[in-house]
C-alpha cells in the first residue's frame, strides 16, 4: 500500500471524529442525561428563583410581577454579604489552588516520604465540614476555650481569627481537597515525554516545571471554579463563625430572609440570583482560556511519570511546608473537636476532673445513634454511585471544544448549582416535589427519603461533573476510535482504551461525593424524612440542646466510619485492579 492510500485512510478520521462527535452531541443517552439533569437542578432551582420576579407565587396566595426584590438584595446588609463573599471566595479559591498545586506536586511527582498518610489526611480534612472546623477553633480560643484553661493567653489570636482572616482561612482549607483532586489527576496522567523535551533543549528543571503548567491549565482552572463556588455557597461558616464576628456573608442574609419574620421568599430569591451569577465568572474565564486551545496531552503512547528527587533544604523545606500544612488545616481544630468530646461539663470550666468517657458510653449505647450511621451511609453510597455515572457523561459532553449552546447552558447550570447555597436548593425541592402535580402523576416524594437523595444527588452533580472535566479533556477521542477500528462495540471500547486511564479518577469522584454527603447539612436538615435522621440532623440536635461532648463524640465516632469506608474502597481498587490502571493518574501515589 502506498503512502498516498495511507493519507486517504488517515485523511477521514478527522471528518469521522466530526460526524461522531455531532452524533453524541444528539444521541438519545445524551438527551436523557440533559433531561434528567434539568428534573433535579433546573426545576427545583428555577421554582425558587423565579419568585424574584413573583412575589407570592410560592405560598399559593395570589403573586404579581415585581423587581421590588432586587432593592433588598442590592442594599444594605445584602450588599455588604455579596461584595464580602466575593471578596472571601477570591482570595479563598486562589488559597485553595495554591496549596492544592503544591500538595500535588509534592505527591504526585517526588519522592517524599509517607504519601499515604498525607493522602489519608487531605481526605480527613475533605470530611471534616466547615462548621465542624470552625468549632474546633472556637473551643480552643475563646475566651474560657482549652487554650485559657491551659493559662496560654489566645485572645489576640481569637480576635484575628474571627473575622474576615478566619473565614477567608477556613474556607480557604476547606477548598484543598477539592483542588488537590483537580490538579493531582491531571498531573498523574502526564508522562515524562514533556519534560524530557524541555531537558533535551538545556531547559532547567523550573523550566521545565513552568511547560507543564500551561498543559494542566483546564485542571487548574477547574480547581479555581469550584472552591469559588464552593465558598460562595458555603453556609457552615456563614452561620457560626462569620455571624457570631459580625462579618456579613450572602450565604446567611439568604438565611435570614428566610428565616426571620415576616418571611421574604423573594428577597432571598433576589440574592439566590446574584450568587448564581457572581458563580458565571469563573466559568467564563475558564471558557475564554481553555476553549481556544487543545489541551489534549494523554495518548496510547506514553512515558511512566519521573519522579523528582528532593534532597537537602528542599527536602527539609517540603516536610515543613507540608507538616505546617495540615497542622493548621486538620490538627488544631479536630484536637479542639476530640477534646471537647472527652469534657463532661463543655461550656463551663476545663480541667482533670472534667475529663471523661461518657459521652462515648452515651453514644454507643444509645440506640439512637446506630440508625443515622447506617441510613447515612446507605444514602451516600448510593449517591456517589449515581452522580459518578451522570457525572462523568456530563463531563464528557462539557469537556469538547466544539460544544453547542445546550452543551454551554448545562454547563453554566451546573457550575451556577454548586453556587446555590443547599438551604436554597433544599427549599426549592420542597416548594417544588410538594405540588399537587406529582402526586396526580404518582410522584410521592414529599416526606420520603427518596427526596432527600434526589436533593442530595443534585447537589453533587454540578461538583462531581466539573471535578471530572480536567481528566476527561487530557483523553484524546483516538482511543476509543482504536478500539472501535479493532472491532469492539461502543460501550467494549470505552471500558477497554478509556477507563484504564480514568478509573482513579472516577474512584477519587465517588470517594469525594461520599465523604461530602455523609455529613451534609442543610439538605439533611430540610429534607429528611420522620424516622430517618442522618447523621448531621442529630449531631445537630445534640448541639442545640446543650450536649457538645454527645454532638462531639459522635462526630469523631463518624468521621472515623467514613475514613474506614475511605481506606477500604482504596485498598480493594488498590488488590483488585490491574497495575496498569493503577499508574495512570489518580488520587493516590504509588509506593
């Protein structure tokens, strides 16, 4: 065969990848996807927002069209939140990129020590909430806190701490994990073929460090987008700690016109509005930067990741960097959280006679605790499962270059859920699912647990799918048209060529939904159903009523099950699948 008739061969598959592209674009999985995506984020979401304009539509007594709801978001105290989230979620989402870059770099691209427990911890602190955190520190700084029983005077500390500096810190943590999942997927899918070409051309190793950034570019933006919208939507710390400082958040003025008489629907509609557009910045930017541009790197051919050597002060640097680290971000506050759950007489005095077991003996043995661990896992087990499958196929569509405007609009509606603040989706799904409609069509979700996990579901979707964007637009569409060339039907060929290079992603997806489900607040709070309290419900209840070492206790007892379940899951993909998968990308080093 001549090379002429080679080039004819070669010469359709840009035409083929063309025409199969449009017709995944149309295909009927796709529309479902699209269709069951809008039934559990566009509907309940939409249901609520619109009472901006139409004040009353949702108590069924008569509505008129008004903008009048506008005005109270975009004065007074409404306007002091959003301009301060803005602020906080800035500066909280470029914390959350940088530490994530570093932590991993250093995992996933040395050969520093203890890979495992360091990974071990991030997921730690990806389980622990952020009001669980902001407790932690609370206990140990305020003014009759663990550290003034211990005659260490903390309160310059607690008067910077509860302030912007706290929230912008503890959102700023709490975003970590979710970029060290990002980047640390796209850095393990990179062989070492870039930087052997920059070596070659006498480039040094920063230089060389400085070709693979710009490769990575989608990871890193994704990484910026979602701790973005994930501290815009955060409602633990705007309820404890930024409230108790004075320091207005949208998030908590969503709150409070709900909350406080005479109800205001509407005015925290208006608000609801502006998080969800304050949340299309970072995804235009993200558009602008990486639509214009192939960033398709990982092929069937491929050179094992190099890993780099530390030695002297940059060795001794790393261990710093990264013990300073998670000293700030998981052991000072969970030792605040352990220590209050070992104290008897929490909120009075601190000393030896006030340590005790009990509230572990009063948890184990009461029966009520054993039912949420159990419900709770089952449910988050469940939607991790389900927003993984939809998950990935939405990011597959979103992950294209060449994207029609349904493929932009859901993408722009996934990134503007995530800013939705859960209390909002959680009102939405009940104004929504209790309509008479879908009881006439035999939809009874309304009081069930069944709605809870949609509303679970559709608050992780739009985190899950981005989360998987990064890896999915590393895999070039060649692999899977290979196998398609060998004879392998559509479904065969993706198992075979695509999920070798994305199982630890996908692993590292269903993980992350888990761990956020499993102590998820105010959905658990709106939407449980009598009978089946998760976790978070009545750790909640111990709270409010006055029993912190019970609430502390079994948040420890809980946090504790979820990193069983965590290592378990890792160790059977780590004896089960095959070495292959295992060394391309992932959430895990090697040893």
């Amino acid at each position: 065969m001549t090379v002429t008739a080679l080039e004819k061969l070669d010469a359709p598959s840009e035409r083929g990848e063309r025409f199969n592209s449009n017709a995944e674009r149309i295909s009927l999985p796709g529309a479902l996807a699209a269709v069951l995506a809008s039934l559990v984020l566009l509907l309940p979401v939409v249901f609520f927002l619109i009472q901006a304009f139409l004040p009353g539509i949702a108590d069924g007594h008569g509505f008129s069209v008004s903008l009048g709801s506008f005005v109270f978001a975009t004065s007074g105290q409404s306007l002091r939140g959003m301009i301060d989230s803005l602020a906080v979620s800035v500066s909280a989402a470029v914390i959350a990129t940088f530490f994530g870059t570093v932590m991993a770099w250093f995992l996933r691209r040395t050969d520093i020590a203890l890979k495992r427990v360091w990974s071990g911890l991030i997921w730690f602190l990806l389980l622990v909430p952020t009001y669980l955190t902001t407790e932690g520190w609370q206990r140990l700084l305020e003014p009759n806190g663990v550290l003034a029983s211990a005659h260490i005077d903390a309160l310059p500390l607690y008067h910077l701490f509860f302030g912007p500096v706290g929230v912008i810190f503890v959102l700023g943590m709490a975003g970590v994990p979710f970029a060290y999942l990002a980047i640390s997927v796209a850095l393990g899918n990179l062989g070492a073929e870039l930087e052997d070409a920059a070596r070659v051309h006498a480039g040094s190793r920063s230089e060389a460090i400085r070709v693979l950034i710009p490769v990575i570019a989608p990871a890193l933006f994704s990484a910026f987008a979602i701790v973005f919208a994930e501290s815009m939507s955060d409602f633990g710390v705007a309820y404890t700690l930024a409230a108790n400082a004075h320091f207005p958040i949208a998030t908590y003025s969503l709150y409070s016109a709900i909350d406080s008489l005479p109800l205001n629907f509407s005015g925290a509609a208006a608000i609801g509005w502006m998080l969800v557009a304050s949340a299309m910045l970072p995804i235009l930017l993200q558009r602008r930067l990486t639509k214009s541009r192939s960033y398709a790197v990982v092929s069937g051919r491929r050179r094992d990741v190099r890993i780099i050597r530390l030695v002297g002060r940059f060795r001794m640097a790393a261990y710093l960097f990264v013990a300073i680290f998670f000293a700030l971000a998981v052991g000072v506050p969970m030792f605040g959280i352990v220590s209050a759950s070992f104290l008897s007489g929490l909120g009075t005095t601190f000393g030896a006679s006030s340590l005790t077991l009990s509230n572990y003996t009063r948890v184990f043995s009461s029966t009520v605790f054993g039912s949420p661990l159990h419900f709770s896992m089952w449910i988050s087990v469940a939607t991790a499962s389900a927003t993984v499958i939809l998950g990935a196929y939405l990011a597959k569509i979103l992950a294209r270059r060449d994207q029609r405007l349904i493929a932009r609009a859901l993408d722009v509606l996934l990134l503007g859920s995530v800013a939705l603040p859960g209390v909002v989706l959680g009102a939405g799904y009940i104004f929504s699912y209790n309509q008479p409609f879908f009881s006439d069509i035999g939809m009874n979700l309304y009081g069930t647990s069944k709605l809870l996990f949609l509303g679970y579901f559709a608050s992780a979707l739009p985190a899950t799918s981005r989360i998987l964007i990064g890896p999915l637009s590393q895999v070039q569409s060649n692999m899977a048209h290979a196998a398609r060339v060998h004879g392998s039907g559509p479904a065969s060929a993706w198992i075979t060529s695509v999920l070798p290079v994305l199982s630890r992603a996908l692993l590292s997806a269903w993980l992350l939904t888990f761990a956020k489900t499993l102590l998820e607040l105010p959905l658990s709070q709106l939407l449980y159903a009598p009978g089946f309290a998760p976790l978070s419900v009545v750790i909640n209840k111990l709270t409010a009523g006055y029993d912190y070492g019970g609430g502390t206790a079994m948040s420890v007892i809980a946090l504790g099950a979820a990193l069983a379940v965590i290592g378990v899951v890792n160790g059977t993909y780590r004896l089960l699948a095959p070495r292959g998968w295992q060394k391309l990308g992932g959430m895990f080093s090697e040893q």
